[in-house]
C-alpha cells in the first residue's frame, strides 16, 4: 500500500473508506427510520379489494358494544359488496347506519350490505355507517388487535386485523361526532 501523501493513493483510500461508511450508516439510520412505519403499516390487499386502517374505537369497561371503521378501496373492474363481518372476540358483527328521525339518531342494520362500486374508495364510517361489534368477549384497550373476516360478495372472505384505538371527537369517523359509542360522547371538538 503507498502511503505517499504526495501520490493521492492514501487520500483516495481514506475517502473511499468513509463513503463505504458513511453508505452504512445511513443504509443502518434508514432502517431505523423506516421500520416503525413499516411495523405501524395497516392495511391488506386481497385480489382487487385493498383494505386500510380497520380500527375498533376503545369504550369503557363493560362496554356492550364497540364501533368499528375501515377504509375499501375497489380496484376491480366489477361492483362488489361488503355483506358482513364475523370475530371470535365478540357474539357478532352488524353493519349499521345511524338516521335521523324526528331529531333522533337511531342505528339501523345494513342488510344489504355495503356498496363498493367498482374504482371506488368507500369508508365504513362516512354518512353514519360502520360496524357495530356486539357483546366483546374481553375489554379492549388501546393497541390490542381483534381478528375479523370481511366477507364480500365477490371478493369472498379475507381476513383483517381491526386495532383497537382511542378517539376523540376531531379524529372520529365522519358522522359520528355526538353519538354514544358504548362509551363517553363526543361533540366533534
């Protein structure tokens, strides 16, 4: 090895030595940047169905039911329909709408299910809509997960993982702000 300062040779080493670690390090920074999103990533893909961010709103304890919200996204070229969910963590999962009658809200089951027109991003959650999960066999906290199946018409059944999260009234699903969920009320503030 030439050590003659004069030759460039030691300079040329000494710079490609610190680019190889410097390339390092920030391939290592990178990573560590990058792995909670990749670790914080929810959604699911399923032939032409993409699924984001399936959350179960957290309720107080003894809570009889818990509200569920999810993102659908059809890329398929035909219409497709959410018919229902199924879990083993709670007795059963409806799909619901909240009207308003008179001033009143009340929750109605969705039985037809939800559209998904084709090309369409639909949120279980906008106009009132979303999943009402009944007598859960266990309180869930925020950051617990509950296995659930989406069973389309179509699309048939795929498997999610709902997170369990805490809300408020800003970050709610449009349409809910002011209804009871199982839990405390909110006003959209």
């Amino acid at each position: 090895m030439c050590t003659e300062v004069g030759s460039g040779y030691a300079f040329r080493n000494l710079t490609w030595d610190w680019l190889a670690f410097m390339k390092k390090t920030l391939f290592a920074t990178l990573l560590l940047v990058m792995s909670p999103l990749a670790v914080s990533a929810h959604d699911f893909n399923a032939g032409s169905i993409y699924i984001d961010h399936p959350m179960i709103q957290e309720a107080p304890p003894n809570a009889p039911v818990l509200g569920g919200y999810i993102m659908l996204q059809n890329n398929g070229a035909e219409d497709d329909r959410l018919l229902g969910i199924e879990s083993d963590a709670v007795e059963k999962v409806e799909l619901h709408r909240t009207v308003m009658t008179d001033d009143i809200a009340r929750m109605t089951p969705m039985t037809e299910g939800l559209p998904l027109p084709a090309g369409a991003i639909v949120w279980l959650g906008d106009g009132g809509t979303h999943a009402m999960f009944i007598k859960p066999s266990a309180r869930y906290l925020e950051g617990d997960e509950v296995l659930a199946t989406l069973i389309f018409e179509k699309a048939g059944r795929i498997d999610v993982m709902f997170k369990v999260e805490k809300r408020t009234g800003a970050d709610m699903a449009p349409g809910h702000q002011g209804m009871e969920m199982g839990g405390e009320v909110t006003n959209g503030q």
